[in-house]
C-alpha cells in the first residue's frame, strides 16, 4: 500500500529523533580482557599467554597459530574461530562455546572444558590429552585421529560424530557417555571402560579397535578382529 505525503513525513521526523541504532562494531584494538568484543577481527600468530577472555565475543575471531595456553576463555563465545595450529593448552574454558570452530591441529592439552560444546566443529587431529571434558558436547564434530590420551570424559556427547581413528587410550567415559550414529572407524577403545555408554551398536564396535580389556555395554561382543594392529601414522 502507498504512503499518504503526511504518513511519509512522520516516518522522516520519527527516524530524526530515533535514528537506527547500528550495531556496534567489534573493537579488533583493543587489549584482551574480559566481556571484550572481537568478533570476526584478526588475532592470528600472536602471543596470548594467560589472557583473561572470560565471556568474550569471539564469534568468527581467526587465532591460527596464536598461543592461548593458560587463557580463561570461561562462558566465551568462539563459535565459528579459526584455531588451526593454536594452542589452548592448560585453558579454563568451563561453559566456552567452540561450536562449528576449525582447529585443525590444534592443542587442547589438560584444557578445563566441562560442559563446553564442540558441536559441529572441525577437530582433526586435535589433541584432547589430558583435557577435563565432563558434559561436553562434540556432537556432529569432525574429530578424525584426535587424541584423548587420558582425558576425563564423564557424560560427554558424541552422537553422529566422526571419530575416525581417534584414540581414547585411557581416557575415562563414567555415567553415561552418548554414542549415537557416531562413526567408529578405527577408534582406539583399548582398556576403555563403555559399560555404561549410551548409543553404540555392535556395527559401530566391530569398526572400532578394542582388546580384551574393553568393557562393553549389554548385548554387544568383542568382534574377532580385536586387537588391531599398532597405528603407527
């Protein structure tokens, strides 16, 4: 419907008064600290050791090869950052949202990430060691030969993930961690405890690499190909 001369002059004086609000932009300059906003600004190669990000907007913040280690990302927002070849290793990140990140390589060593979401996030060869990951989320996630060597996996989210080749040696999976359709090519279960896991099908198990020392849920077996052979890649 056409707007009457006097319909169009009101709108022009409302819009002198209220003028839009534009959004506010990211200040790429500014020193790290808490709540900051760097959202899609550039912080690639640079030294960032023990930095207090607590709550930050880091949405679509590119972080290759930048070191983060010891850094309190806590309750912050990373959801789409570019963290291929960075470091995190040591962080505080309870609560972080890494969700659809890439962080090809990237280390997340003894990272303290309880209840943080990796969903959907590219995680090849990333390593896990070490890390606190109770409640959290990789569902969706590419994690193609992680490493989770000895990391705390209580109730974490693994459902229609690819954990193709992964390894979970000695890492710890109590109350019930969830497998649902992720995909188990080769993934190292060795020794693992998965009684209480929810989710795997015996489809999933005869793809994975366990030994005689694997527990495994009600009504799945040990396929007869246990133990693989040594990845040595």
């Amino acid at each position: 419907m056409a707007m009457h001369g006097s319909s169009l002059g009101l709108l022009a004086l409302v819009l002198l008064v209220f003028p839009p609000v534009a959004a506010q932009a990211a200040d790429c300059g500014s020193m790290a600290s808490p709540k900051l906003d760097w959202q899609e600004c550039t912080k690639k190669n640079l030294m960032l050791q023990g930095s207090d990000l607590e709550g930050a907007n880091l949405v679509g913040t590119d972080f290759s090869l930048t070191d983060l280690a010891g850094a309190n990302v806590k309750s912050a927002n990373l959801e789409k950052a570019t963290l291929v070849r960075a470091s995190l290793e040591g962080a505080h990140a309870e609560g972080a949202n890494f969700a659809k990140i890439e962080a090809y390589r990237s280390s997340f060593a003894s990272i303290a990430a309880d209840g943080a979401s990796f969903a959907g996030a590219e995680l090849q060869r990333a390593n896990f060691a070490g890390a606190r990951l109770a409640g959290a989320s990789f569902e969706k996630a590419e994690l193609g030969r992680a490493d989770f060597d000895k990391a705390v996996l209580t109730a974490a989210k693994f459902s229609f993930a690819n954990l193709s080749r992964a390894d979970f040696s000695g890492a710890t999976f109590e109350t019930t961690p969830m497998f649902d359709r992720a995909f188990m090519f080769l993934t190292r279960i060795e020794g693992l405890d998965l009684s209480a896991a929810t989710g795997l099908e015996q489809a999933q198990i005869d793809l994975a690499c366990g030994d005689a020392s694997t527990k495994l849920p009600a009504g799945l077996s040990a396929p007869t190909t246990w133990p693989c052979p040594a990845d040595h890649e």
